[in-house]
C-alpha cells in the first residue's frame, strides 16, 4: 500500500508541476507526463521504417515570413506519426534534429527567413532532418526562396496625447437637525449644494507622419525583380526584394492617432436636508452639482511626404510599388539612374 502511495503521491506532484509551467509544458521536462497520457508520443522507444517531411501547404518561403515543416514517420505496419504544430500530431520536434542552412528553423518546426533580401538574395535555403536513436532515418531538401509577396514598409508620426479626465464634483453636506424639543423647536437645516464637476482636457493633435525616400532599381536576369530602399530619418535603412510578377511592396507614412478626450468629471449630489423638529418640515435637499463637459478628441495627423526615386528600367513595373499617406500631399515620382543597391 505504502509503494502504491508513493507512486500515486509522484504522479500527483509531477501533474502539478505540468499544471503550474502550462505554457511551457511543449518545452518543458513534462513531456514524460504527456507521454504517458497519450498526448505526446516518443520516437525513441518506437520502430519506424521511413521519414518524409514537407512544407505545410505549398513550398517556398519569402524575407520576413514565416512557413512551417511537417514530418511524416512510417512505422513497419504501416502506422503514420506526424509531428506536433501543423501536422497536428503527436511527435514533438524536440525530438528531431534540424540542420538549416540560410533559413532557420524554431524548436516548433517553424522556418523563417530574414527580413533583409542581402542576406538570401541569390541562395536557396536547405534543412537537413535526422532522429536522434534512429541513424537510419534521414530527410534534406531545398527551401525555395520567393519574392511575389505582399511586402509592406510602414511608418507613423506620434500619437497624440490623451486628454486628462476632469476631477468629479464634491457631494453637498447633510443639513443638520431640527430641535427635537417639543416647547423649542425648529427647523431642519437645509442640505449643501454638490459642486459640478471639471471638465475633461482635450486630446492632443496626433503628429504628421515622416518623409519617405525611396529608391528603385532593376536586379536584371531571366526573371527581373525589384531592388527596394526605404529611408526615413532616425531609422534604419529597409531594403526589399521584390518579384513585379504576383509582388509588391506597399510604403505607408500615416499621421499620428488624436488623443483621447478626457471624460468630464461626475456631478456633486446635494445634500439632504436636516430633520426637523416635532411638527416642523425637514430642511431642504441641497442641489445637484452639473456633470463637467467631455473634451474634444485630438485631430489625427496628415501623412508625411513620400518621394520614390526609380531607375529608367523599372518603369514597366511601377504598378507593383503602392504608396499611402492618407490626408498627405501627392506622392512624387522621380525617373533617375540608380545603381544596384546591394
């Protein structure tokens, strides 16, 4: 009995512990306990004859996405494990290991792929799989790089301010009581008045959004793509890569959100009126106090300027470079030499 105690008492204590690290239980020592409640499966203990692992949904990953592995193990008789994440299995990719070259893989099974274009531009990303107890399991295969996405530059000037709220009005006083001496009486006092309440601050004016510069030249080839450079003051550089068949790059400089306005402040409640002495009326309840007015929220900011400066030979893909700055002036368009900017 003791030995049954003990065992039970461990469980219990090593449940708790999964319970309280819950949002680490995929990367944590308890995948014993999600072993042994059916939640995770363990590839060690297991006899799998082949592997095949592929990109969720379509292959091919852009600078700045995102795109997620599954891998697929056979077992002699024909059973299918997949792993945890998109595949919605029971393996976890803990328990493989990921070699990736240009592309880097997360402990989920989640490939990305740097922002910058520089770094993979003229590369093709590969991911080597293998499992750990099972040398004879191996997968590798290309990712390929795409530039046809929906890339975005965005920029915004400072929000404005928000309003202070108003101070609430004060209650009135009680009136204070009649005599209560039948040969002597007198009258209840009356109630103070409540005081009103302040009125609200108004927002501050959101800020104008940044100037933008842009710059555009032509990475020629069998296939043209875009070269993009984003500039703004006080930040850094933004470079982009952009395929004209199916890609853009959409530049945004928005002004600032307004404020918020305050909210007035609660009215005082008058007071009541004192009690009143043996067959005399009460005094009189004292007069509610006026609830202050709300502010005025703060004006947004009107977009910035945005100057985008192409090469001659990118012209015929200008339609592929989509510009907002909403409230703004009219974007301008410069045509002049621009060398490759990488």
């Amino acid at each position: 009995m003791s030995n049954i105690r003990s065992f039970v008492g461990l469980h219990i204590s090593e449940m708790a512990v999964c319970l309280g690290l819950a949002s680490l239980v995929a990367l944590s020592g308890c995948f014993r306990i999600q072993v042994k409640l059916g939640l995770r499966v363990s590839l060690a203990k297991l006899p799998v004859a082949s592997m095949e692992v592929s990109q969720y949904k379509h292959p091919g990953i852009g600078p700045g996405e995102k795109s997620s592995l599954v891998a697929t193990f056979t077992q002699p008789d024909g059973t299918e494990l997949v792993t945890a994440g998109k595949g919605k299995g029971k393996i976890p990719w803990q328990e493989l290991t990921v070699s990736p070259s240009v592309v880097t893989v997360n402990k989920k099974g989640v490939l990305t792929l740097d922002r910058d274009p520089r770094v993979s531009d003229g590369k093709t990303g590969h991911v080597v799989i293998t499992v750990p107890g099972h040398p004879d399991l191996h997968a590798e295969f290309d990712i390929p790089l795409r530039y046809n996405y929906p890339f975005a530059s965005n920029y915004a000037g400072i929000n404005g301010t928000n309003g202070l709220d108003g101070m609430d009005g004060r209650d009135g006083s009680s009136g204070g009581a009649g005599s209560m001496d039948p040969d002597n009486p007198s009258a209840g006092g009356n109630g103070g008045d409540g005081t009103s309440g302040a009125d609200g601050g108004n927002g501050g004016d959101g800020g104008g959004g940044p100037p933008v510069q842009v710059q555009v030249a032509l990475q020629s080839g069998s296939h043209p793509l875009l070269q993009l450079g984003v500039t703004v003051a006080g930040h850094k550089e933004r470079f982009y890569l952009v395929d004209p068949q199916g890609g853009s790059l959409t530049v945004t400089s928005a002004g600032g959100a307004g404020g918020r306005a305050g909210k007035g402040g609660r009215a005082g409640i008058g007071g009541p009126g004192g009690t009143g002495g043996m067959g005399l009326p009460n005094g009189s309840r004292g007069i509610d106090g006026s609830s202050g007015s709300d502010g005025h929220a703060g004006s947004d900011g009107r977009g910035g300027n945005i100057t985008v400066t192409y090469d001659p030979q990118v012209k015929p893909y200008l339609s592929a470079i989509h510009l907002s700055n909403p409230g703004g002036p009219a974007p301008v368009f410069k045509e002049a030499a621009v060398a490759p900017l990488w």
